[in-house]
C-alpha cells in the first residue's frame, strides 16, 4: 500500500471501484469523448493541470483517466451523503474550509512526492464565461517544489452540460511539461504559470476546432510549437 492509501484511508480496491462507476456516469451522462489519452504518464509524480467549468469535470478527466489521480474538494463537497463515499472511493482529498493555504499546499506536495497524480484546476474555481481564466500558480509551485512533471489538459462543452440537457464534453490530454531548469521561488513559478495557462489555451482552442469537426474519432492532439 502507497503512503497516500495510508494517509486518507484508501485502498487500490476501493479507488478501483470509485474510478469505474464514475467512469462510466461521465461517459453516460456528460456523452464524454477524450483525445491524448496515450500522452498520460502511466507512473511517477505528476501534477495534472485543466480549465474548470463543471463540476463535472473532475469527474470526467478523472473517472477515464488510466491512472487515479487526487483532487482536493472542500470538506462540505466531500461530506455530502453518499456523494462523500463515492469522492472517497474516487480518491479526492478533502481541503477543511478556511484551512490555511498552508495545509492544502502540505497536501498537495505530499500527493506528488508519494508517485501520484495530484489533479489541480488552475483557476481556483469554474469559470462562468465559458472560457479558461487566469491561472493561479498551485500547479507550478508543486512541481518546482517537488521536481516533478506539469500535465497539462483541457475540457470543452462542460460550460454548457446540465443534468437535463446531457451537452456532451470533450477533453483533450496535451504532453507532459518540464520546469526542471526554473527556480523553486515566485518567480519561476510565474514563469511556469504563463506557460501552462498559454497550453490550457491551446489545448483549449484545438478542442474548439475538433467540435466544430463533429468530434471524429482517433484525432492526435497537436504537440506545442
């Protein structure tokens, strides 16, 4: 058992189970279609970094994502009546509300530091306008801290998904991005920052053309550059 199933009480069946149930709702319910999803380092620590619009979408890129990945909720979220036991088997971490940023950055490098996906929506909240907003620096300061990779992604049609209308969601997994020759203080995380909002938005804006395609199947998401 890793250390992060000891930490918050999970074990490789229950995250198993959490991951296939909601897994397959995302598919059903958000008419989920995915592309890059070879591109997803398979093992180590890795920091996952995606646009937010729905509260759907932790539940999509984690419930097909080959690998568990942790995402931080806030205990209110994860204390809700059967909602808590599926978060729990789906690997969230729950964050106390007015808990100092301090322990949720504790957590977070821990998250990665144990080999695992830590799973971070960059704007610290949905955004309304159906476009990704700006980007908060959590992601970039894990992985200089902890040395590890930024994965970034990007979801598209999740703005417009509510339980009556089922709007289908597309997601798009980019490739992994090395911050290794930036400096662990303020100002390479904003340097690394810029550069994953700046691959959000790509990403982002690929999916926009592939939607206007019909969403075909089997498309290679571009490489940056």
């Amino acid at each position: 058992m890793k250390k992060t199933d000891y930490l918050y009480g999970y074990t490789p069946r229950h995250l198993r189970i959490g991951q296939a149930t909601i897994g397959n709702l995302a598919r059903g319910f958000g008419r989920v279609r995915y592309y890059g999803i070879e591109n997803i380092p398979l093992e180590g620590g890795v920091v996952f970094a995606a646009n937010h619009f729905s509260f759907i979408d932790p539940l999509a890129f984690g419930g097909i994502c080959p690998r568990r990945c942790y995402f931080l909720a806030k205990t209110e979220v994860t204390s809700a009546p059967g909602l808590a036991q599926l978060l729990r088997f789906f690997g969230t971490v729950p964050v106390r509300r007015g808990a100092s940023d301090r322990e949720a950055v504790r957590k977070m490098r821990e998250i990665a530091r144990a080999g695992e996906m830590l799973g971070i929506f960059i704007e610290g909240t949905r955004q309304k306008t159906g476009v990704p907003g700006k980007a908060m620096p959590g992601a970039a300061m894990v992985a200089l801290q902890e040395n590890v990779p930024v994965f970034p992604a990007a979801v598209r049609g999740s703005e417009s998904w509510k339980l009556w209308n089922f709007h289908p969601v597309t997601l798009a997994w980019g490739y992994p991005m090395d911050f290794s020759g930036l400096p662990a203080n303020s100002k390479g995380y904003r340097e690394a920052t810029v550069e994953i909002e700046r691959e959000i938005y790509r990403l982002w804006t690929w999916l926009g053309e592939v939607q206007a395609q019909g969403r075909p199947r089997g498309l290679t998401v571009p490489r940056p550059g």
